[in-house]
C-alpha cells in the first residue's frame, strides 16, 4: 500500500459527508479491490475523486473556465466593496451629487424641487 498525502480530514479541517449509489456490481468491485489494496471503502472512494480532481486540474480549459470565474468574483467583489464604503463615507453625497451631510442653516434659500 502506497502512503497517501494527508487529507483534510486527517489535517484537522472541515468534512463534507456525500452518499453516492452505485449499482450492486458496481459496489461489490469497489470493494473487492478496496479490501485487496487494504483500504476502507471511504479510502478508496477518496483516492478516486483525488485522482480525478488532479486530473481534470490539469485540463487547459478548466484552467481558464476557473479563471473567468475568478474575475467576475472579484468584479463582482469591488463593486460590492465600492457600494459599502460609499454607505460608511464621512462625506455621504445625495443623488445629485450634493452634500447629503449638510444641513440648511438659517438664511438659506429653500430647496427647490
């Protein structure tokens, strides 16, 4: 049995529990093999979706599907941010541009519209 690089689950973070169903032969082969690699069935399945995982890491087109991804999250982040701080300003300014902050005082002509 060869060592596998420590998982999250064996490094102290999170875990996700997914069932999956699998035909009965398809089941009986899994572990059949699980049991001659001397793995839990878990073991197996997590090796299988390491494997898989890698695999597709390294596909060119997921690569730039990811990225995509990753600039509209940030996109969507500075927006986002730029909203926020625009709430938490000192100087907040009405739609039209204008010191919302700032008060009429005694003399001021009357707002017009």
């Amino acid at each position: 049995m060869t060592p596998q690089p420590a998982t999250g689950a064996s490094r102290g973070e999170g875990v996700k529990t997914l069932a999956i169903r699998l035909p009965e032969a398809q089941h009986a082969q899994l572990a059949v093999i699980a049991q001659l690699e001397e793995l839990t069935l878990t073991d197996a399945i997590r090796q299988a979706v390491d494997d898989w995982i890698d695999l597709r890491r390294a596909q060119p087109d997921l690569q730039a599907r990811a990225q995509a991804v990753l600039d509209d999250i940030e996109r969507d982040a500075a927006n986002r941010r730029g909203a926020i701080a625009s709430l938490i300003s000192e100087k907040p300014t009405s739609a039209t541009g204008r010191d919302a902050s700032r008060r009429p005082r005694r003399g001021d002509a009357p707002a017009k519209g």
